[in-house]
C-alpha cells in the first residue's frame, strides 16, 4: 500500500468503527463531551485540519512565539505575568502540503493552575491538539517535567522550544541544552530542542545617555523550518494517530466502565457456573467427560460475560478465546488438565476396587472428588477473570477496535510504524486499575 492511500483507509476504519459503536443512553449522556470530541477529531482527519498547541509555564513567551509564527501580533504578550488567561486559537496561513487548515492554540500557563489540575489542563490540551510546543525558557522545572510526562502518556507528538536565547552566549545556551537533555525522563530522549528567540530585546543608548532596550526581529527561523517541514512530511500521519488514539482511549474508557459497573453481575454469573462445574465434576467419574463439560460451561460462560458487558461475542469467538485464555494460562491450560486426570484416575481405581475392599475404597474417594470441584471452581473464576481482562484489553475483537486499527496501518505503511516507534502509545490502564475492574 502506498502513503497516499493510508489515510483514505483509516477514515473508512475509523467510520465503520464509529458507526457500530453500540452505546446505552446512559453511556450517551455521561460521555456527552468526550463524544463531541471524538467526532470534532473525526472531522478534523476528514478535513485535514491540524491543531498545534503551544504549551507551558506562564511567561515563557507562548504568546510572542505564535505572534512571531503569524507574522504580527494577534495574541496579547502583556509585561504582567499571565496574560493568556484561557486557550485561544487562530488560523495560521502557511501553506502545508496535504492539510487545509493549520491552527495555532494558546494556552494558560500551567504554574497559574493548583497542582491537582494540572494534569487535566495537559491532558485536555493534549485531547485537543495534534502537536504540542512545550516552550521553556531555561532548565527543566519539575512542573514542567510534570507536563512532559502527561502529554508522553497520551502519546501526544512533542517539539520541545527553548526560548529566549538572546539572554546567553553561545557557551551558556550549550550547558543549558545538555542541563535540559539530562533531565528529560528516558522516553524523551529523543525529542529534538529548537532554540529560539521569539521576542528579543537589544540594548539602544538614548539621547540623554540612558539604556533602554528595543524589540527587534524574532528568531524562530529553525523553529519554523522544523515546524514545516515536519507538517509538509507528517501532517496527515498526526492527525490519523491523534484520532486512532482519541477512539482507542474512548472505547477502553466504555469498556472499562462496564466492567466496573457490571462486576457484581459477572461475580453472580461466574459462581453460577462454578458451583455446576463442581457438582458435575464431584458426581462424575468420567475424566474425559469432566474435560469436556468444563469446556462446554467455560464456553458458555464467556458467552454470558460478553452478554453482561454488551460486547456481542458469539459462541465461536468465545470457544477462540477460551483457547487463547487456555495458552495464557498454564493453571487452565496445563495443571487443571493434570490434575483432574490424575485425581479422576485415583478416584476411578477405587471405584473399581470396591468389590474387593468391601466398600473401604470408597472412603478416599469423597475428598478426592471435593478437591477436583475445588479445582474446577478455581478455574472457573480464572476463565471468569481472563474473560473479562480479554474483553478490557479488546483483544477478542482483532481487526475492528482502534488500537488494532493503528497496529494494522503500521503493518502497511512504514511510516505508520516509524512514527509509533518515536512516539510510542504507553498503557493508560496501571495493572492495579485492571484488578479493581476484573470480577
């Protein structure tokens, strides 16, 4: 496949996606915003139209920065600190191949924001932008460093901006730049720092003998160069990636919520199954017989799970993940079988010898077969559990939900891939989330 075709594609996943995305009128109303969202990015990849955001601490200069791209002042750069008091955008008239609209956003500084809502600020302006300029204008501070690591997370396409270079010498900008690079968390090592000056001063002697400074010409020239050259070649890749991942953090949210609201359910259903599996397995004495009905009742099991959860998985997708839950699980997979051969076959000899012991033989037989219904009960909940971390995870769905969407384009467009080894997708769900939503 060539480039030129993967973004027509995309479109078409993402629309079919969208289009059979099943929610209740709860889901609806609570997730009301971040629908409007999802579809607001959905138009933009139709569209072709970008959103670069620039970001920071207040007074580092985003204002003069965007004014400086725009060629004149549209955005107030007042003396006071905090002049930008909430976000602003402007249509930015640079012609870029492949995009129709390029629109530069400013936004409040984050030191002006209380801890606690500084994350939401970087996630929602990294929800709502293609690619962000954290602009700086000196070493790293730990707000700072706290940003990098949110927008990181979302996977948000970073240009790391040192402002105001004017202020040192050539030597002084080089220990800054290897200071910044020291700080910077492992996984943005590679991000690239344009030095710049967006609105410099210079020193003008008066008539009367006093020194004042005077603007003079921004120098931003390598920052738009990048800027460019970068929207000339990826554009269009940006705005797939953003709004994969905008639909891939919306479906993992719905599911999430799901499991969470439905675990009580699940917990009902999956001791159902397992109190049937462990009577059948206590009163059965056919080994095979056992294998088999633990199967069936696993089947049909997953198959009331995907019921609870509203995922629509049918009987052969079920029976498919119960071989993938099988190979993931040596307990499922390998000791379940062991055990219960080895326990049957002890149970089935003393049954055949009870002739012979005069009804002694049958005395072990009871706690053998308590600890094969044990045994099946476990399981039962394992197969419970793994059902419902498959269905989180979207993994029984391949082809159709957005992560795999992404994995499928890279496969076919290597810069796709490229782009996905530079800014990678990190997991939005901790393991310790996961365990809370699990049944």
């Amino acid at each position: 496949m060539n480039y030129t075709s993967t973004p027509e594609l995309c479109k078409k996943l993402l629309r079919e996606w969208r289009q059979k995305l099943a929610l209740s009128e709860l889901e609806k109303e609570q997730h009301a915003g971040s629908l409007i969202a999802l579809d607001r990015q959905l138009n933009c990849l139709t569209n072709r139209h970008l959103r670069i955001a620039v970001f920071g601490r207040v007074g580092v200069g985003k204002s003069s920065l965007l004014n400086a791209l725009l060629k004149r002042e549209v955005f107030a750069t007042d003396v006071a600190h905090g002049s930008t008091r909430r976000t602003k955008s402007v249509s930015w008239h640079q012609p870029i191949y492949n995009l129709k609209k390029v629109e530069l956003i400013d936004t409040p500084g984050i030191d002006e924001i209380a801890a606690s809502g500084r994350a939401r600020l970087a996630s929602r302006i990294a929800l709502n932008s293609d690619l962000v300029l954290l602009v700086i204008d000196n070493d790293l501070s730990l707000i700072e460093l706290e940003a990098l690591e949110t927008l990181l997370k979302c996977g948000k396409p970073i240009l790391l901006v040192l402002n105001r270079c004017d202020q040192w010498n050539p030597n002084e900008i080089n220990q800054v730049l290897g200071s910044i690079r020291n700080r910077l968390p492992d996984k943005a090592k590679h991000l690239k720092i344009e030095v710049i000056s967006a609105a410099p001063r210079i020193a003008k002697i008066q008539p009367n003998g006093l020194i004042r400074s005077k603007k003079s010409r921004p120098r931003i020239k390598s920052l738009e160069k990048a800027l460019i050259n970068l929207l000339e070649q990826q554009g269009e890749l940006l705005l797939m990636l953003n709004a994969l991942r905008q639909a891939d953090n919306f479906s993992e949210s719905i599911k999430s919520e799901r499991l969470k609201r439905r675990k009580v359910e699940a917990q009902g259903i999956i001791g159902k199954f397992a109190a049937i599996k462990a009577s059948g397995v206590a009163m059965n004495p056919m080994v095979m017989l056992d294998l088999a009905t633990g199967l069936a009742l696993d089947t049909a099991l997953i198959v009331q799970l995907s019921k609870l959860y509203g995922l629509q998985l049918k009987g052969t997708s079920a029976r498919k993940l119960l071989k993938q839950l099988s190979i993931h699980n040596s307990l499922l997979g390998g000791a379940q079988i062991s055990i219960q051969f080895c326990l049957g076959i002890i149970r089935h000899i003393l049954v055949m010898a009870t002739p012979l012991t005069g009804g002694l033989s049958l005395a072990p037989a009871g706690p053998i077969a308590l600890v094969q219904a044990a045994v099946a009960v476990q399981t039962t909940k394992m197969t419970g559990r793994l059902a419902a971390k498959e269905f989180l995870h979207g993994s029984h769905h391949k082809g159709s939900q957005p992560s795999s969407i992404i994995y499928r384009l890279a496969s076919k467009d290597p810069r796709i891939k490229s782009c996905l080894n530079y800014w990678p997708i990190y997991k939005r769900t901790e393991m310790n989330m996961v365990h809370t939503l699990l049944p």
